[in-house]
C-alpha cells in the first residue's frame, strides 16, 4: 500500500502475519499445543471449528473500509481483493495538507474509486468528503480553491457517477444511507444529455438516509459580501423516498422539496447553529412534513453570545468567575 493511501480493516495479512493469531500468541505456542492433542478426530475437529468460525466473522471484521487520500499526487494501484464484498460501510477522506491538487488528475481519482465500488456488491453507506473545513461559515475561498477536489466547478461527485455508469456490469448500488461531505455537491447536471447521474450511482428504490452539506459560505475575497447558501439540485431526489434527511441549513430550496417529493421524510436534522435573529428561522414556519417523528435543529441568543465575547475580551468574565458568580 503506497503512502498516500491508507486504509482501515483492510485485509487481514499473510499467515505468517504473528498479530493475527488467536489470542494474538506466535504460532510456535500452537504448535506445541497441536503436538500435545493425540487424537486425530480432536485435531479435525479443532480445524474445522477454526474455519468455521473464520466464516462467520470475516464478513463482521471486514464491512467497513475507510480510506484517507492525499490530494497532493494522484492515487497509486494498489490490490483490491475480493474481501471487499463483505464491505457495508465505504469511507473516502481526502485531505489536501495545503498542496495544490491537479485538475487533471481527478478523472484518475473519480477513477480509482469507481473500481473500489465495483467491488462492494453489498455495501450499504457511502460517505465521501475532503479535509476541507465544514462550519456554518465556511469560507468559498477555502471550498473553492485548488487543493480541493476540482471544487471550482463542484462536479467531482458529478463525474464519480458517469464513471461508474461507464463501467460494464455496474448496476446501481443499493445503498441505504449516502452521506456528501464538502467536495461531493448535488449540483444540477453539467449538460442537460447527462441527466440524473445520482441514479447512475444509487438505486432510487433503496436509498433511506441522506446527509448533505449545503451550508452558508462567505467570499473572504470580497470584503462586505453577504453570506450565500450552497445551492441543491433537489430534482436528482425526486423519484427517492427518503426516511432521514440530514442538511446544514434549511433554506427556501430545501423547504420546497420537503413540501413537495420529500413528503416521505420522518427524520429531518438541521446540523448549523442559528442565531436567533437568522431571516432563515422563517423557513422552519412553513415546513409540512405529516410523517415526521424526530426533528433536531440548533438556536442561540445572538446578543447573549455577543456579551459574553465581550466580556472575554475586556476581562470581566474573568473577574465575575473569581467572585464566585455564574453564567446561566
């Protein structure tokens, strides 16, 4: 495995891998306790036994995989075996360490992972994100600089599910839960010939869960300029019958899809702290969702807040805790 690519519950190793044995003992102690069982039947069974069990908990040990990329040099082959149809759980966490990322090289990328997916039969949760940071702020120059996956245009997600479309023998996956971090947007399609290309990705009839990042970004660039929200192609979910919905903020858009195709939302999470004079909280007012058993949202007292940095700032919070006085 390179050094850029990492990964958790990978292959077990080789047989002379000594950590892999039971109660992690090196195999001389096996072998003398195999010389003292004289019984040819006790061996046989013993054996059998171990392949037994081998069978049943390989699946467990090996449903999730995760995998950290450096974006920093395109992603190096590495041996995919066929363990990877136990996997249920896929993890994609691409960090960019400050170095720009070659716009060319993302197909390779988009690429690589595709081939990983092929051989996941049975996987049920994706979650592919950056390393970039995913506040309630978080800055459109960060999101949209080099060091991200193509995030100039917001179509590595986008080109991830051509990919896999292009590839012979690759249905879609009947994922239960997708979860879009940073980098992978649910942006309309770049040409109106690509059509849905979620649906070339993810079975329309399976997926339950979805997760997407669609928060407020601020253009540092731009001194003075208000916060935008991160637009969402809502009609790529049009045909899905969501159970969960999981978004940073609920803005006109999201609303709407709620209102309309996402009537079969029963959990809906709103993750971004509000302030409490946030024109947003209007939204929440006209939300009609008749299936709905849990809701999670976030609000907070924008002068209490202001106060309290102020008095960080001047000292006073500190000379109030030496009194023995509180904040509430």
């Amino acid at each position: 495995m390179s050094s850029s690519i990492q990964a958790q519950a990978t292959p077990g190793g080789r047989d002379d891998d000594r950590s892999n044995f039971v109660s992690g003992l090196p195999p001389e102690i096996w072998i003398l306790v195999g010389e003292e069982i004289q019984s040819p039947l006790s061996l046989k069974i013993l054996r059998g036994m171990c392949r037994y069990f081998r069978d049943i908990f390989t699946p467990f040990y090996l449903q999730e995989y995760v995998l950290f990329q450096e974006l920093k040099s395109e992603p190096k082959e590495m041996e995919l075996l066929d363990i990877l149809n136990h996997t249920k759980f896929f993890e994609v966490h691409a960090t960019a360490d400050g170095m720009e990322f070659a716009e060319e090289a993302e197909d390779k990328r988009a690429g690589y992972i595709v081939n990983i997916l092929e051989k996941m039969p049975n996987l049920q949760y994706f979650l592919p994100t950056d390393g970039t940071e995913q506040t309630m702020q978080a800055s459109l120059t960060v999101i949209s600089s080099d060091t991200c996956l193509t995030l100039k245009t917001h179509r590595f997600f986008e080109s991830l599910c051509l990919r896999y479309e292009s590839q012979k023998h690759s249905p879609p996956l009947k994922l239960r839960a997708l979860r879009l971090g940073y980098s992978a947007f649910l942006n309309g399609p770049s040409s109106a010939a690509k059509g849905n290309y979620l649906t070339k990705l993810v079975s329309r009839t399976t997926l339950e869960c979805l997760h997407i990042c669609n928060g407020l970004t601020i253009d540092y660039a731009d001194e003075g300029s208000d916060p935008l929200f991160l637009r969402t192609s809502w009609g790529l979910l049009e045909d899905c019958k969501l159970r969960q919905l999981e978004v940073s903020r609920l803005e006109y858009d999201a609303r709407e899809y709620l209102n309309g195709a996402g009537q079969s939302v029963e959990e809906l999470f709103v993750v971004d702290d509000y302030p409490n004079d946030d024109p947003g909280l209007g939204h929440f007012d006209f939300v009609k969702l008749p299936n709905l058993t849990a809701f999670w949202a976030s609000e907070f007292d924008q002068n209490r807040s202001n106060e309290y940095s102020e008095s960080v700032e001047d000292g006073s919070l500190a000379a109030s805790d030496s009194n023995g006085s509180e904040m509430n």
